[in-house]
C-alpha cells in the first residue's frame, strides 16, 4: 500500500504542474486557467436526443445559465462486441463534445464505466457477463483488464480531438465509477482495494483535469468525493480533504419513473432551495441531474423504467423549456454569480438568525460581501433582523443578498412564467386498409434447436438480444375430459402462456393495487390473466390458469418478456430472470415440469428478420387487419410527417404493451396497459424525434403482445398554447436588472424596486390573445384565478398593448404602470394568462 500511495503522488505532483490550462483545485473551487470558478452544470445524456437536437439543447442550457455540460459515457453502446467500437450517430460523444465547446462551456465527462443511470445493464456490455471468473466492479483481474481498456479508449479519444481542458479543450471534470460506496460492503476484502485501483488508474491517465468519485466518503487523496442526491446541502458530510471543493454531481430535478408507480416530482422552490443551501455551505459546482432526460430509444431502458426519462426536468423529452422550472433556476444561476467575488475570496461567517434561521456570510477584505439567509421553518413565514435591517423570510426558502443588503432572489418566490404543454391530434390512422399485419408463430417443441433438460436463466440465453424468451415443451394427457391448471413462478418481468398455440392468460408481477382487468376468448375456456399490478421491485410472480388439455400430446409455449435489463446492485453479473418453475396441477395429482427437456427460441422471428425496417419488411407476408384480435401482432402503416416544427408523437393509448419503430428506428418499449394507482397509464404518448422523418412516407411498425387494435394510433404534435404569469409586490425585481456601484459595493436596481411580470411564447409563436388580467388582489393562481376584491380596470387593456402580437413582453408590476393604485395602502399583485 506504501508502494501504491507514493506512486499516486508522483502523479499528483504530475498534474498539479500547472501549464498555465491545467483545471486543478483546492478547498474552495476547481481553478480553471489560475481562476476559481462558481459552475453551475447540467446533465444531458448525448445518445438519449439525437445529433440534430444538441446544438439546441445545449443553446438553452447556457442560456439557463449553465456552465457545464455532464454527461455519462455508455459503454455498452460503444463496445458491443469485446474490440468492436461504435461512434455514429447518437453515439458520436466527439461530436457532442465539439459543439459543447463550440458554445462556449465546459464538460464534466463520467466515464463510469458503470454508470447506472437507468439504463440497461448500468452501461456494462453484457458480453463481460460471459468473461471467465469476472466479478463485476470488484478487486477482479478480469473486471479491472477491461474497464481499463475502455476507461483508456475513451480518455485517447478525447485526447486524439484535444477535447480536454488541458489540451484547450471544455472538459474540466472526468468521474470514475459511480455511487461505489452503496455496494462496497458487499465485496468485502475485495471492495477498498478496488476504489484505490480504480482512482490511481484513472489518475494515471494523466488528462490535466481532476477525477470524481460521486457517493465515495473515502474516495482515496487524488480525487474529490462528491455528493449525490435531492438535499445535498443537508446531508453532504463534505469534501473529505480540506483541499477538496465540495462537489454535488446529481442534483435530481425530479425522480426517473418506472410503469405503474406514482411519479414523484419536484418543485422549482425546491430545487432552488437546496441548491441555495448548498452554495451558502462552501458549495461551488451543481449539476442537475437531469436538466435534459430525453427518451430511452431502443431497449436502453433498465428494468421497468419509461422510456420518456426524466420528462419533468428544466428541458423535457422533447427538449421544450418547463416552466416555470427553468426560469425560476436561471434567476437563481444569476443570482449566485452576483456574489462570485465575496462567495469565492471572502471569509465565510455564520449567525443565527433565530430557531430555524441562519445567515452565511462572506466578506473580503476590500469590503465587498454577500449574504444568504435562510429560513428552515417548512410551516411559517418569519420577519428576522441581519444587519440592523429587517427581513421577511418565506417558510423554507433562502433570500439571496450579494452585497449584503439588497434581496435579488427568493428561492419561494418564482416570477417566472409557467407555461402549459398541449397535445393536438394531427394525423388518427384509424382507415382499417391502411393498416397490415403479421402474426407471429407460436413455437412448438419440435421446431426448437436450442434444448436442455431444465429451465433456463433468461438473460443468459438471450444475451441481450432480446427481450423476447419462448420455453416451450409437450405434455402427454391420458383423458381430454381432465381440466388442469397451469402453474408458473416467474422472476419476471412478464409472461404469456400458450397451450397447442391458444393463449391461456398472461400474467404481471403483483404488487396489490387493482388497476386493470381485461380476459381473452380463444375459441377455449374464458380465462382472466389477472387483475393487479406491481413494482419494479418485486419482479417474481406466479401465473395460475384454468386449461382443458386435449387427449395426447399437447404443446406448451411459454413466452418470458423483459423490460429491461437490471441497472444497479452487487454482483450484477449474477443477477437471473425468466421462468423458475413449471407445473400443471390435476385434480388429483400434479407434475412438475421443471425438469422437462425444453426448447428454446430467442426472440421473435420478426425480430430476426427486421421486418420493422423498409428492407426487411418483405421477408413476411403481411395480411389485412383482422376484425379479431389476437396477441403477439406486428402492425405496421404509413404516414406523412406532420408540418412544422413542433414535436412529434405517437399516441398508442388504445394499444397494450410491446414495442415501436419508425422508419427502422425503434422509439421504446411502451406498456400502456400497466395502469398507475390512479387508474391512467404511465405513459401513452412516444416521442418521434423530426430527425427520424421523412416528409412523407414515413414507416410505422409496431409489435403488440397483447390483441389490441391500432386504429385509434395517432400522431400528436406538442404545442405550447398559453403562459401565465404572476408576481407581487414582494418579488425581487429581475436580477439582470441589477447592477453593482463600485464606491458603496452595493447593488442597485433600474427597475425603481417593482417586480416585473415577463412572457415569452416559444420560438416562431407570438402571443395572440389576454385570457385574464388583473392587477390588484387577483385570487388563485395559474391553474384557477378570479378578480379579487381589488382590481385596476385598466389591466386588460393596458397588458394587450404591451403583449398581444409580441413574442416577448414585460410588465411592470406597479401603480404608476398601470395608471394609478386601485387600492392604496394594500399589498398588490399581477396575474396574466396568455395564448
């Protein structure tokens, strides 16, 4: 261990020559070209949008005030096969990183390998799982052989481009592994060493930028534990060095949603209170995890989790600006760049303020001094003296202060717009002669070439190739007369059960709500699947249905379907799936068929084939939609690219679970009919990027395993048809409005001290009409409103001529704006709702 400690100071004292570009650090900040820095950062995940959409992502991220641009690298996309690499298309990180650079920020790149982040297998290829002797993320040679070689492959390629800020590059930050410390236990001896290895190994590389390792207290001398998590200025135990800077590499805007769960979301308020918190507690970089989720293309997804990602975050799906969640951030970003000077040259000084209050202060030496006071009281508003002046403090927020005076932003006060996203129906292909299909055969016995005399682990045998698994195997019936029932304990995440090719139920892992209900007639016993739901959880379940078997041999198909392979936990390499027990069970006796030989079939022929793709779409006959129904569809149509430039959807809420392609793309698994507690489905809407279309023509092919119908398919486009804004007297006016005098060091306002109420409609749209205006004591807010008991009769009037026709306008919440004080003496305010 000496050996390895005075090895990685050799390389430490490597870096920390400085070249006048090297990003090095000490207690306070990362120093980026001898100058530290307050770095506001932002996640967007480059194969989750396509290459057409970055330049506009990135474009609103700085104009969020983002500094940094973090994203992980996927190495299961990269290296599919051991030495085959893969950089096209949305896998072009180089591309990703040159137009970063180009708009002038940084880039914090979490090379993982393993990066979790929902996705299917937490980045690792899953051909390491066939590696002999491997453990996953442990002190294993085989293990470490690899990551090496990719954690290598990909540091030379951002060198061989000049990507790093070393080489004049953005990249500032590099991570290696990712959230260690929630598994380390569970390798015992072999978990410390690997965290040493891992950090040397990385250091090693010699990039002329820092390495993080997020949730890592322990994170050895070289590089900078970070923190992970909604509250990190609660919970964050701090740098583990004093010349580390405290780090906070995911700040969740909201909560990633799994299928049939509750999503859980996140207030503007919120977020900016605790990132408010965590500069006030010597913080100096935030990134926002996720400020841009984008979609789970493919089978990318983890296990249960939508293919919408991160839908509610500052930019959603489609790369729209959320409202008010984005502004309210940007107010924030600018905020805290006021007090850049006192935050990272001043001495840090904290005073209660009362029970629940507190101010952190920072002052320098030329007088300069910043100032965040907070109030931790979730309950009630309160009036606290700083400075022999008096504030009023919203329950649970922070007023930012950044000469020590002034209030420039309230993390509860949101002046920003919120605005509302709408759907509008463009093309319903619901013309039956549009539409084909092909059903898929249900394997027998006979036809399988891959046999054993067990119950094969699913993953295993698929190898990722599929989510699709069909066991199947014959059972002799002495009497037709006998019915039986079926038995199947399944580790998930889906079954479908036929007998002599008739489906006989289908069955959903069960977590005890009563969501959905719904049997199939195949010219046989009627038999319901089931009528609950679950968790991602709990994927075991167990399938029981009532069959008449006929007298001979009857075939049994039984088709185990993922959705998504695990992301997290120890050991993943042996983590299992599919069938674990079979039987059907007489009336007086059972068999167990566990230990049948079955047969085995990877995947769908139409899989196989392609035949969702213009090339591979004859190798089937496709035959006229059917009036019957019947599970394990392919469905395929046409249709023309909706005009403009709005996104694009399509609207699958008639159908049941399966997966879709456009143009040979496939846009995500969905699963519609896997409803929430409250009866709706996760998600029915799936995003179609334009860069996937053609004008017309275009190919839509979807795989249904349940007997749906298409026809009330449809495509969407999603618009922005109002905003709405409100504002009182007791929000900060704009904090561009501010500006420093350089003799008192004090912040002073153009705008006289009045709020100001701005709307702004999306790109190419202006505003056309005032659905509501009210200066005075409007009641309410956005979602529901009605003139109060004051009002200016001028509202209406006055706000149509400063907005109706303009992209962009800004009203200033005062008397005199408005002509006069409609109530003198009363606290007032201004509500306007806007298409």
């Amino acid at each position: 261990m000496k050996v390895l400690f005075c090895s990685l100071m050799v390389v430490l004292s490597l870096i920390n020559t400085v070249n006048g570009k090297d990003v090095t650090y000490d207690g306070r900040s990362l120093i980026i070209h001898g100058q530290r820095k307050i770095l506001f950062s932002g996640s967007i995940h480059y194969p989750r949008s396509p290459p057409e959409m970055w330049p506009s992502l990135i474009s609103k991220a700085k104009e969020g005030g983002l500094d940094v641009i973090q994203t992980y690298v996927f190495w299961n996309l990269h290296e599919p096969q051991p030495g085959q690499y893969d950089f096209s298309g949305r896998n072009d990180i180089v591309r990703f990183m040159k137009e970063i650079q180009t708009q002038g920020l940084y880039a914090c790149l979490r090379i993982g390998p393993f990066i979790q982040g929902e996705w299917a297998y937490g980045g690792l290829p899953f051909w390491l799982h066939d590696i002999p002797g491997i453990v996953f993320r442990s002190d294993n040679e085989p293990f470490k052989f690899y990551m090496q070689n990719f954690t290598t492959k990909i540091v030379n390629l951002m060198k061989s481009e000049n990507l790093y800020a070393s080489q004049g590059g953005p990249i500032i930050l590099s991570q290696i592994e990712n959230e260690y410390q929630n598994v380390e236990r569970n390798f015992h001896e072999k978990g410390p060493p690997y965290v040493h290895w891992a950090a040397a190994m990385a250091v090693g590389q010699q990039t002329g930028v820092p390495w993080l390792m997020c949730k890592q207290d322990d994170a050895p001398d070289l590089v900078i534990n970070a923190c992970n998590g909604r509250r990190c200025g609660e919970t964050f135990a701090g740098p583990n060095s004093p010349n580390k800077p405290a780090i906070w590499t995911e700040n969740w805007t909201t909560r990633y949603e799994v299928y049939g769960e509750v999503p859980r979301l996140r207030s503007a308020e919120d977020i900016a209170f605790h990132v408010a918190l965590f500069i006030a507690k010597y913080g100096s970089y935030v990134n926002y995890y996720m400020y841009h989720g984008g979609t789970n293309f493919g089978r990318t997804a983890s296990s249960f989790v939508l293919t919408a990602y991160y839908d509610q975050a500052p930019l959603d799906e489609y790369g729209m600006i959320r409202q008010p969640k984005w502004g309210h951030l940007k107010e924030l970003h600018a905020a805290v760049k006021l007090c850049s000077e006192p935050l990272l040259s001043g001495k840090p000084q904290n005073i209660s303020l009362g029970e629940l209050q507190q101010a952190y202060v920072f002052k320098e030496n030329s007088g300069k001094c910043a100032a965040f006071l907070v109030n931790n009281d979730s309950r009630k508003d309160v009036q606290v003296i700083f400075q022999n002046s008096s504030y009023l403090l919203p329950r649970k927020s922070i007023s930012i202060l950044p000469d020590c005076k002034n209030v420039v932003f309230n993390t509860a006060k949101v002046s920003t717009q919120s605005s509302t996203r709408s759907w509008e129906k463009n093309q319903i292909l619901d013309a039956a002669e549009k539409w084909t299909e092909y059903r898929e055969s249900v394997p027998n016995f006979e036809n399988t070439s891959v046999r054993a005399d067990t119950l094969l682990e699913q993953m295993n045998t698929t190898k990722d190739s599929s989510d699709y698994l069909w066991y199947t195997s014959r059972i002799n019936q002495k009497s037709s007369a006998a019915q039986s029932t079926v038995v199947v304990d399944s580790r998930g995440h889906v079954l479908h059960a036929f007998i002599n090719g008739a489906l006989t139920g289908s069955s959903f892992f069960f977590d005890g709500y009563v969501t959905y209900r719904h049997t199939y007639q195949l010219n046989m016993t009627l038999f319901s699947p089931g009528s609950a739901h679950g968790s991602h959880k709990n994927q075991s379940f167990s399938l029981r249905a009532t069959v008449s078997l006929n007298e001979g041999v009857n075939d049994i198909a039984l088709l185990s379907v993922m959705v998504g392979l695990p992301d997290s936990g120890a050991y993943l390499e042996r983590r299992v799936a599919g069938l674990r027990r079979v039987m059907i069970q007489g009336k007086t006796a059972a068999d167990d068929l566990t230990k049948n030989q079955w047969g085995y079939q990877v995947g769908m022929l139409g899989e196989k084939l392609r035949i969702y793709t213009e090339e591979g779409t004859d190798n089937v006959h496709w035959s006229r939609l059917s009036a019957t129904k019947h599970p394990i569809t392919w469905y395929k149509t046409q249709f023309d690219a909706p005009g403009g430039s709005d996104p694009v959807a399509v609207n699958l809420g008639s159908m049941g679970k399966g997966e879709a392609w456009v143009n040979g793309q496939s846009i995500g698994r969905y699963w519609v009919s896997y409803l929430k507690p409250d009866g709706s489905p996760s998600q029915i809407r799936y995003n179609i990027p334009r860069a996937f279309l053609k004008p017309t023509g275009n190919l839509l092919v979807l795989l249904e395993e349940e007997a749906r119908c298409p026809r009330l398919v449809s495509m969407d486009t999603i618009t922005v048809p109002r905003v709405c804004g409100h504002v009182s007297d007791s929000h900060p006016p704009p904090v561009n409005s501010w500006v420093i005098n350089n003799q008192s060091n004090e912040y002073q306002n153009h705008h006289g001290q009045s709020s100001e109420l701005q709307l702004e409609c999306p790109q190419s749209k202006i505003i056309s009409r005032i659905r509501f205006a009210s200066y005075g004591s409007p009641s309410g807010d956005c979602e529901e409103y009605a003139v109060g008991s004051c009002h200016s009769s001028n509202s209406r009037s006055i706000v149509e001529k400063a907005c109706l026709g303009k992209r962009f306008c800004s009203i200033a919440q005062s008397s005199q704006y408005f002509g006069g004080d409609p109530c003198p003496g009363l606290h007032k305010s201004l509500l306007v709702d806007a298409e």
